[in-house]
C-alpha cells in the first residue's frame, strides 16, 4: 500500500511514503519532512521503548499557532500510520542550548531539522 503526503517546502515537494508495514523509523523521517511547515521545529529527538516511539520535537519560542501545526502534523503522520504507537512531546527549549537540556545521543535517533538551530 502506498500513501501520498504532500509536504509543503520552498521546493514544493510531495514525499512518498510506503506504509507497509509501518516501519516506526520511516515515519519519524516522514515526521521530519512533514515538519517544514513549521519554523519553530528544530530537531526531533526519537526513543524506541519496544511497544511505542516517543518522538520529542525541539521548538525555540513556540506559539500556540505554532504549536497547533505541530499538532496537525502529527495527526497527519497518525492517519498514514495508524497501526504505529507514536507519543508525541514537545520540548520548547527558550534560548537554552540543547545540550544543556537533553543529551541527543541518548536518543535512538536525532534529526536536525533547522540548520543554525538550537546553539
């Protein structure tokens, strides 16, 4: 089965994704292209836990707009894989440096979104 996801970049890109299967890594990296929308997204900090994938977006100075188009993407990704247990967390770092809030190699996977983010 194949589902289409349209990704609105300054490119104007459309992403395929493969839903067989519901891989939980591919639909993190859907996750990161879908974020585009959003500035505020820096970076995606994701754990396997077995039976779940907590994905953890970094946002500087989020807004509630900001923070509703996250939400909408996130129920986008839900719909394409609906079988996948995802939590979603969002951490708004406020100007701190990330490391000083989080360790990324502590996380299974980490994706910048933004570059010259979170310093």
């Amino acid at each position: 089965m194949s589902t289409e996801i349209g990704v609105a970049t300054a490119e104007r890109t459309t992403l395929r994704v493969m839903a067989r299967g519901s891989d939980p890594w591919l639909a993190v990296m859907a996750f990161g292209r879908m974020l585009a929308t959003v500035a505020e997204a820096e970076a995606l900090l994701v754990m396997d836990r077995g039976a779940e994938v907590d994905v953890w977006t970094v946002v500087n100075r989020s807004s509630p707009q900001s923070r509703r188009r996250l939400a909408d993407q996130q129920w986008n990704l839900m719909q394409v894989f609906p079988d996948l247990d995802m939590d979603f967390h969002i951490l708004d770092r406020r100007d701190e440096p990330l490391d000083r809030l989080v360790r990324p190699n502590e996380y299974d996977m980490f994706i910048r979104l933004r570059a010259n983010a979170y310093s």
